[in-house]
C-alpha cells in the first residue's frame, strides 16, 4: 500500500502541476492572440490601450503563477518523499523528546513557515514588480512587511487555540476525535465570521462610516426592500494599498456590514454603486454564504473522517516519506498533500461559483437598473485590468466569476 500511495501520489503531484502550466500557458497564448482587438461587446466602452493593459497585465500575473506552481510542487516533494518532514520533527524530537502536544505544534508550525517562505517572494514580486509596473500598487515596502508581521501574529493567536485542540483530541479524545474535532472546527469557522469585521479587519484597513447622505439613504432604502439588515454601511481605504476597486458584505448574523472600497465610490456614480450592491444582496438572498459554508462544513466533516482512518494506517506515512508515525504528523501530510487529490475538483467548484454569479446578476437586474451594472462592470474591467478574453478552458477550471463578454451578454439580455 505505501508503494501504491507514493506511485499515485507522485503521479498526481506531476500531472497536476504540468495541468496548472499547460493551462497556465494557453490562457497567456490566447490573451496576447486577441491583444490588438477589442471585443465587440466593449468597443467603444474601453479603450484598445486599455485592453492591451489588461492583456499584458493578466499574462504577466499568469507566467507568475506559472512559476509558483513549479515552486510548490518541488517544495512539496521535498518536504514529503524527500523527507523533509521527517527532517523537521528529528530536530523536535531531540529538543522536546516527552511532550509530543508541544513537539507536534512546533513541527506543524515549522512546515508551515517553510511552505509560506516559498509563497513570500512570489507575492513580494507581484506586489512590487508586476501591479508597480501597471500602477496598481500603492503599498510600501514597510506596509508589506507590517502586514506580513501582523497576519503573522493574528494567525498565531486565532491559530495556536485550535491547533492545540486538534492535538489535544486526537491524543485523548478516543476514536472519535475526528467528530469533535470537526464540531470544535465549525464553532470555531462561526465565531470568526462573527467577529472578523470587527475584531480582525480593522487591523489592516481603516473602516469609516459612509458619509455621503444621499447615497447612503439611497443604499439604506434598497437594504430594506431586500430585507437585508446590517451593522452599517462602511469605506475601507483600499487605496491605501491598491488602485482595484471592490464591494462586498462581510460578517455573520447580526455582525453583517456593508463595506465598499473607497477607489470603488470614487470610480462609480450613484445608480452604477446601487446596481453593485443589488447583485451583493443577489447572493445573500440566494443563501449563497450559508451555502457555501454548509458546503464548507461537509467537506471538512469528510476530510476529518478520513483522516480518522488513514491516521491508523501506516502506510500513509511511510508511503509520503515519514518513517516516525504520530498523531501530528498525520495531520500535516493530511494538509499538505489533499490539496493534490483534490486539484481536478476545482472545476465543479468554479462552476459552482459562476452560478451563483448569474444568480446575483439576474437579482440584481431585477432589482436595479441592469444597464447600470453594465456600466458598472465595464469600469471596474477596464479600471482593475481584468481581461475581457480569458482562455475557455482556464477560466472554466479557475475562474469563480463568468468571463466578461458573457456575463454582460446576459445582462443586456434583462434591458431588451
């Protein structure tokens, strides 16, 4: 059985990762092959210098990514076939030989570091290389690295609870640990959707109450006829980073907040930020959240029942490179290597997604003006340098949103 998980393992690791750079490189070949033309849609709505901005924008994110992907997966053969886990808890184990709670936390907390390190340099160089070179970006150096520290620390204190749970049940908790440990799991997923507008956000954005009366009473009437009940309207400095543009609800219950980027309201005039906002309330009347998170807790209530089997399994350690079995190093491989078995699910997932986009579109037109997210939507694709001919088959195995020209083809369907 290990030969087995390490054949199919490696096969997998390989297939996936020359996937992610064939349709990597088809999605930069076919955005540069429609370059010089806009699409008949946007002609006369965005600008060939504004199209070929996207295109070049878009193809030099993709090659980015190409890269990483080669990176994360030499990483991940390294860390697991090449042993260096195993490497990683012998240091751990002579340090802390009798407290394995401890010992498997520092192991976990290690790998994770090492994995986020290979990620640094990739989001450093989009940051300050690819969105500088387009204007995007509005960052300094001292913020990235403030940022870095600060999700840092939050991560450690949201983080070291739950994970010391994880490890507490599995060690004590009997058999069925997996259960508790996935009911401790989905608490802990409700608290933080509760109290991260308030709590954790503020962290990295300034949020202030939306001033402008007449659009927030303008706002505050569509809420209503939605029956949608919130915390507030809010402007987050998005500016203070980037130049993208963006709307969204954030929080939980009662802790729902409206919150709007303010390069977003700069961009944007009243009827164009109303119809935004209408297809927003599309996914909250849809249940879209509430879906998603069910969805979210039965995958991870599947994931841990497997996990409560293979964690008995020896062959699942041996056949990923780990010769010392324990409770901790099994969730670590678990990790690490599900994202693998799971790469060719993305699809299902992304189309999942673009449904409830048209959802929330046809909502909104239905309660907004559709021309207006039209033009609301054309702004922000030509503003954030979204390309408007994604390669089909990427954007169908990526893209969670519908691709520009059919997305606005439905909605001018609702204004005839």
């Amino acid at each position: 059985m290990a030969f087995t998980l390490t054949t199919t393992f490696v096969t997998l690791l390989i297939a996936t990762t020359l996937i992610r750079i064939w349709l990597g490189l088809r999605h930069v070949a076919h955005v540069q092959h429609h370059r010089g033309h806009v699409p008949t849609a946007f002609d006369g709505n965005i600008s060939l210098e504004a199209h070929q901005k996207a295109a070049d924008y878009t193809s030099d994110k993709t090659k980015l990514v190409i890269i990483e992907a080669a990176a994360q997966a030499l990483l991940l053969a390294l860390l697991t076939l090449g042993g260096g886990l195993q490497w990683i808890d012998d240091i751990w184990r002579n340090v802390l030989p009798n407290h394995e709670i401890m010992r498997g936390a520092l192991v976990i907390c290690s790998a994770m570091i090492v994995s986020g390190l290979i990620d640094l340099p990739f989001e450093y160089y989009k940051t300050f290389v690819v969105d500088e070179q387009f204007g995007f970006n509005k960052m300094t150096r001292a913020m990235f690295f403030s940022d870095l520290v600060k999700q840092s620390l939050v991560g450690i204190a949201l983080g070291a609870p739950i994970l010391f749970a994880a490890l507490w049940l599995m060690q004590s908790a009997g058999q069925y640990w997996w259960l508790y440990l996935w009911l401790v799991w989905s608490v802990f997923n409700l608290v933080m959707l509760a109290v991260y507008p308030t709590f954790i956000a503020p962290l990295f954005n300034k949020f202030s109450p939306l001033q402008d009366e007449a659009l927030k009473l303008r706002i505050e009437a569509l809420l209503t006829k939605c029956g949608f009940k919130s915390q507030g309207l809010f402007v987050m400095d998005g500016s203070s980073r980037s130049s993208h543009g963006n709307a969204y609800f954030t929080g939980f219950g009662s802790s729902k907040r409206v919150v709007f980027f303010d390069t977003l309201l700069d961009r944007l005039n009243a009827d164009e930020i109303e119809a935004v906002l209408a297809h927003e309330l599309g996914h909250f009347k849809h249940h879209h959240v509430i879906k998603r998170i069910a969805l979210l807790f039965f995958v991870s209530f599947l994931g841990l029942a497997l996990l409560g089997w293979l964690i008995n399994q020896p062959w699942f350690y041996t056949g990923l490179g780990v010769t010392e079995a324990s409770n901790y190093m099994a969730l670590i491989l678990f990790l690490m290597v599900s994202p693998v078995f799971m790469f060719l699910l993305r699809p299902i997932m992304a189309s999942y997604s673009r449904k409830n986009e048209f959802e929330a579109d046809n909502y909104a037109a239905k309660h907004a003006d559709a021309n207006q997210l039209v033009a609301a939507l054309v702004k922000l694709y030509r503003d954030n340098a979204s390309t408007l001919t994604p390669d089909p088959l990427h954007s169908a195995f990526y893209d969670s949103h519908p691709p520009a020209s059919i997305r606005i083809s439905k909605l001018t369907a609702h204004t005839n």
